[in-house]
C-alpha cells in the first residue's frame, strides 16, 4: 500500500498519542506531597468530547461536551467553552488556530465542581476533517473539595470535524 506524507504523519501522531495514553495509565502513581491548596496529585485522565460542527467564521465561541476518566477522579463528566480564531491563513489546506478563553466545568460523580481555564493552538485539516488541538490547563477552584484547587496539566488531543468527536489526554498536577 502506497502512503503519502500526510497519511504517514497522521499514523505517526495516532502511534504517539496511544503511545502515551498507554505510559500515562501504566505509570504508577507517586505518594502525594503536600501542597499550598491541599495534597498534590498527579493529573491524569482522557476525555471523550463531543464538538459542534466547525464555525462558518472567525472568531466563534464553541461549546464541547466532555465525558472523562481521570486517575484520582474517575469518571467525571463536563463542559468546555473556548473562543476559537485563525492563527493565520491555510497553509497546504490546513488552517492554524489560536485557542483562548477556555472555560472548563469538570463535574465529579458527587457532583463536585472543578473549575479550569485552557489557552492552546489547533489546526483543523480541511482535506481529512482532523482537528488537532495542545495546549495548558490551569485548576482554578471549584465547589466542595475542590473550593480552593490549583494546579496546571498539559492537554493535548484530536477531534473530527466528520463525526464530530474526538477525544484528549491530559498530564499535571491538581492540588485539593
């Protein structure tokens, strides 16, 4: 079978990203250390989410539905709404985004509140539909334990603009 450069890149990004969803959940968990919010612990989960259709113009405001697995948390439903622009014009059918204004509501099964903020960059592949997405979480409080949270996690993912899913990792440190 015969690849051409950008079938073998998004391979290569698929092998990485499974590559790291695996090391993330076989790694085992540190003894927790004390922190100024609370006990640091080590943030690590993957998100399904469910995306709007990509906007006809820029900027747009787009609201995601998040159904998570984290670590410490387990499962942990959510909402994400970001401000979403181009970076600049399509280069090779493929246009950069900015990502900013993120706000992030995780909802724990107790029904506490975790509340984060999330500024990244995309792309979005007009040939293939891909949306592909990185970019810094910051915890900022919430209700319940997660009053005074802190914490930042490394967030990074893809989404279809065809099926309209996708999914994320994300690797930090969360102190409640």
């Amino acid at each position: 079978m015969k690849r051409n450069a950008a079938t073998t890149g998004a391979l290569v990004r698929n092998w990485n990203m499974a590559l790291l969803v695996g090391i993330l959940f076989a790694t085992p968990v540190t003894f927790a250390v004390g922190g100024p919010g609370g006990t640091d612990r080590p943030q690590l989960g993957t998100c399904d989410t469910v995306i709007p259709p990509p906007p006809a113009s820029f900027p747009a405001v787009v609201e995601i539905g998040l159904t998570c697995r984290f670590r410490h948390l387990g499962l942990t439903a959510g909402t994400l709404t970001q401000v979403i622009d181009a970076a600049g014009p399509p280069s090779n059918g493929v246009l950069p985004l900015t990502i900013s204004q993120g706000v992030i509501a995780y909802i724990a099964a107790n029904g506490d509140a975790l509340h984060a903020t999330f500024e990244g960059e995309g792309s979005i592949d007009f040939a293939t539909g891909t949306i592909a997405f990185e970019g810094i979480e910051t915890y900022a409080g919430g209700t319940g334990r997660f009053a005074d949270a802190s914490g930042t996690s490394f967030l990074e993912g893809h989404a279809s603009a065809v099926t309209l899913t996708g999914f994320y990792v994300t690797l930090g440190t969360l102190s409640y």
